[in-house]
C-alpha cells in the first residue's frame, strides 16, 4: 500500500501535469484560436436587389420595370414630338400626340423655336342688357385693363389678376380656326369656359340687371419697336370679333344660378 507520503507526492513536490497535455484529452471548442476560425472571405455574401428575390418575384419585378422603362420612353417622346417644329411624325400622329399630352402634360413652349410675346393682347366684352324700354347694348369693356391696374403697384398679384384670363383666351384661340369654328371637344370645352369666365367678371356689375347675351373681342396691339432700332412696326390695333352668345344658367356663376333657381 502506499503510503501518505507517496499519495502527497504528486500534489506538493512530484511533477504536475501540464494543461492541454494528451492525459487531459482534447482542449474545449471555445479554447479554439484564431487560426480555427472561418475566413470572412469564404463566406458567401447575402444577395441583394433583384437576385434576393424568388424566382415568381423576380419575373414580377423584371415585367414591372420593363413596363415603367416603356412608359417612361413614351412619354418622353409624346412630350418631345408635342413641343418640336412640325414635322412629319407630327401631321401624320398629331392628333394621338394631342390625346396623349393634353391636358396633364400640356408644355407652353416650343423646343428649338422660342417665340416671345410680341404682342399686346387685350380681352373686351359687351352685353346687351333687358330694359324697361327693350334690350340695349353696352359698350365695350376692357377685362385686361381691369387686371392690369390690380397688378400695378401690387407686390403680391394674385395668379387669377395674370394668367387666368390670358390663359382663357390663348385656349380658346387655340382650339379654334379663324372663322371661330371649334376644333373638337377642346374647342367646346374652351368655349364655355371663356363664357363662364366673362360671367363671373361681370357678376357684381351688372347692378342687378338680366344679361341676355354676350359678345367677347380681342384687341390686339403690336410691340413698339425700341427706340435704337430702325425697325418700323405698326402699333394700330386690330380686332378679332367673336359671335354674341346668348347666357344660359350653366354660364351664371354658382351663385347667381342657384339664387335664380330659388326665385324660380
């Protein structure tokens, strides 16, 4: 039997064994080195964009992006062929073109063909009133005028005081030839929204009176030519006259046709 010395030995004086040594068996995974660990460059990455995707998605995007890219070229080229000199693609496919930019799209200007205003443009009205003694005419009245004197010395003109009557107007003449004969739907449109447009104007000064018709005129005036250039321009006025058109309620404002309903 051994003795208490000898059971000692190993503990207090005899040699220990060291740690990781083949007696002990393998070292723990979490003792593993660097040199054990898996190389970063060896992992395969996670795919991104389109390729993330499952195949029945995958076809779903490609088909929607094709769609966006074909959208995307035509509208480029409606919006090209709409503002570009007439040309032929334009007199053969210029009503498509129309159908297509009108009137989410519509361009006020001309590519490779600017075209300042040289003109002065004026919108007139007159009526002709129901009186005691029979209907009468008024005399003309100018509706740009009255928005010319809002705008000067006005800091802050309002949108309607620029552009909403001009913008009537440019729609009207163009959507019409010269004898004033519409040119489809757009003609149409354009006319009832000048008559209405008159209407509101002349609404709080008409002193209660009943307007019967209506006759709309344009006054045009050219640009005097500066005073450096020889260029002799003629600045006498020239008139477009419209036909007089009879007012209906669709042509009062909202106001006016619901209080005539009510007295009706």
């Amino acid at each position: 039997m051994d003795s208490d010395d000898d059971r000692g030995a190993g503990t207090e004086g005899g040699p220990a064994l060291a740690v990781g040594t083949p007696e002990d068996g393998p070292a723990p995974a979490e003792a593993a080195g660097p040199a054990d660990a898996p190389d970063p460059a060896e992992v395969p990455a996670p795919a991104g964009g389109m390729a993330g995707l499952s195949f029945p998605y995958q076809i779903v995007a490609a088909v929607a992006l094709a769609l966006f890219g074909v959208i995307a070229c035509a509208q480029l080229a409606m919006v090209f062929l709409h503002v570009a000199p007439s040309n032929t693609l334009t007199k053969q496919h210029g009503a498509a073109v129309d159908e297509w930019v009108y009137p989410e799209f519509e361009q006020n200007w001309k590519l490779f063909a600017p075209n300042p205003l040289q003109q002065n443009v004026a919108v007139q009205v007159r009526t002709e009133i129901a009186g005691p003694e029979g209907p009468r005419t008024t005399s003309w009245r100018d509706l740009s005028a009255e928005d010319g004197r809002a705008i000067r010395g006005n800091l802050l003109p309002s949108h309607v005081q620029q552009n909403e009557l001009r913008r009537a107007w440019d729609f009207y003449v163009g959507s019409h030839d010269d004898k004033n004969r519409a040119n489809g739907l757009r003609g149409t449109l354009s006319e009832k929204y000048v008559r209405r447009l008159v209407m509101l104007r002349l609404s709080g000064h008409d002193d209660g009176e009943t307007v019967l018709r209506i006759q709309v005129r344009s006054e045009v005036r050219s640009v005097e030519a500066p005073e450096w250039s020889d260029e002799k321009i003629s600045t006498g006025p020239s008139y477009r006259v419209l036909p007089w058109w009879k007012v209906t309620a669709d042509d009062l404002p909202e106001g006016a046709a619901g209080s005539e309903e009510a007295d009706q």
